[in-house]
C-alpha cells in the first residue's frame, strides 16, 4: 500500500476530512489531496505530526515509500531547475532583442513581435515554477533552496507558514512592483540607448 492510501486510511478512521488533517498539520487542503493522491509527498514535520496524530510511527506510515519520496523530490528539484534556466534564458534573450531593437532602430512591431514570443516561454516557465512552489507549500526562500537541493525543504517551519497564510497578497503586491518596475526600466533604458545611438 502506497503512503497516499495510508494517509487517506487513518484520515478516515478518525472521521477527519482532507481540511481537518490540513489543520492538524499546519498546510492547506490541496496540499493533503496532493499526498493523498501521491502528486507530492509530505516533509520530515508533516510526518511526525500525522504519525502522533494517527497513532502510528513514521516506519509504519513510511513502510516502503522512502526510496520513492526521495526519487520525487529528485525529480521536482531536477524539474524547477530546468524550468528556472529556460525562464532565465528566454528572459534574457528577450531582454537582448528589445535593447538590440532600439540600438537598430527598428520600428515598434519589429522590436515587440519577436519580444513577445520570446517573453511568452519566460512567462509560461515562470508560471509552472509559481505552481510546483505552491504544490510543494514552497513558500520561504529556505524551504525553495533545500527542495532545489534535494532535501527535506521543511515546509512547517514558522516563516514557511507565515508566508503561506499571506501568499496571495504578496502576489499581488509582486505583480504590481515588477510591472512598474518595468515600465520604469524600459522607458529609462531606451531613452539613454535613444540619447546614445540619437
């Protein structure tokens, strides 16, 4: 029997929903759905706070799933890092063309058309790394460095949590930063390329 089945088994012994174990455990209700279904697998605290509250050791919750847990959490890190050099990459490049485009003098369609389809591959690479961080309930800087490292990214810890519990508002403000930000840089790039090459 698969962790995920364990963990849904001993949920239901004690009458609990997906949401009550979030609870107990400190993580939200996707994230007990995710292990139930074996999408991701619970960190090192999790564990512990499941076994106590199931009445279990962590051995027999584990049984056979141990070799299996790492060789996901190998495969997510592997996968966050490729996604992070392709978004790095085709940021960069789109980068590149618009100050190249400027440099040139090409016309505004010239510069944005090959912009965007660069910037669309950054963006989308972005987007699955946002959506692995919140699978994995990676919200703290420390707990996204130890999922990159192979380690236990420890996802109960205080900050980790505090962080979660103010996820979506952080986005937001995020959002907001970088697009004015953006257009900030932008405009002061290409008027001192404008000066420059003008």
């Amino acid at each position: 029997m698969e962790l995920g089945q364990r963990i849904k088994e001993h949920r239901a012994r004690l009458g609990m929903s997906q949401t009550d174990l979030a609870r107990e455990v400190f993580v939200t209700r996707q994230t007990v759905s995710n292990w139930e279904t074996q999408r991701t697998y619970p960190d090192a605290q999790s564990l512990l706070l499941m076994s106590r509250l199931f009445g279990v050791s962590v051995d027999a919750l584990l049984e056979d799933d141990t070799s299996e847990m790492h060789e996901a959490l190998a495969a997510g890190s592997k996968r966050m890092g490729r996604l992070g050099i392709a978004m790095g990459a085709f940021g960069l490049a789109c980068g590149l063309w618009v100050v190249a485009g400027i440099v040139l003098d090409l016309d505004l369609i010239a510069i944005a058309v090959p912009a965007a389809l660069l910037f669309i591959p950054a963006s989308s690479a972005a987007f699955m790394i946002d959506k692995m961080r919140h699978d994995h309930q990676l919200y703290a800087y420390q707990s996204v460095l130890a999922f990159l490292a192979g380690e236990d990214p420890d996802v109960n810890n205080r900050y980790n949590r505090r962080v979660r519990d103010h996820w979506v508002a952080r986005r937001v403000v995020q959002t907001v930063l970088a697009i004015i930000v953006g257009i900030c840089c932008g405009w002061g790039a290409a008027s001192i390329i404008s000066a420059l090459v003008g």
